[in-house]
C-alpha cells in the first residue's frame, strides 16, 4: 500500500510518469522503497531545497508508524535498461 503511495505522489510530480518505478527492499528494522524516476524529472521530485522529497518523507514515515513500521525512502535515477 505504501508502495501505490509513493508511486501516485510522484506520478504527478513528473513529465514521465510512465517512468516511475518503486522498489520495496526488507531489512531487519525497516523498509527501504527507493523511487526511481527519470533523470529529467529528479528535481522536481526532489523539489527546491529538497521540501518535495521532505513532505514525501513525512507522509510515508507517519503512515508507516500508524502500521507499527520504520522505512526509508530512497530517490534515485532510473535505472538504466
């Protein structure tokens, strides 16, 4: 479900929503998603002074504690093909 989360949040974000892709990777103590998206469209998930990728941070963290759970959230380029 977390997953859906940060693909629709940065779906609307980019110009290529098509390249959004959201990895899940279980550790001992937490989640980690990485969001990859196209190197073009980086800055605006991230966001002036980082405040897009921060707010994406906040909601996921809070949600996930709702569950009991600790993530993390990973913003990387797409990964090449």
């Amino acid at each position: 479900m977390l997953e859906e989360f940060i693909a629709f949040v940065a779906q609307h974000l980019v110009e290529k929503p098509e390249s959004v892709q959201v990895s899940v990777v279980d550790e001992p103590d937490r989640v980690r998603y990485v969001l990859a998206v196209a190197s073009e469209d980086l800055g605006r998930v991230i966001g002036k002074d980082g405040r897009n990728a921060k707010a994406m941070r906040t909601l996921l963290t809070a949600s996930a504690a709702m569950r009991g759970k600790r993530v993390i959230l990973e913003i990387a380029n797409e990964p090449s093909a």
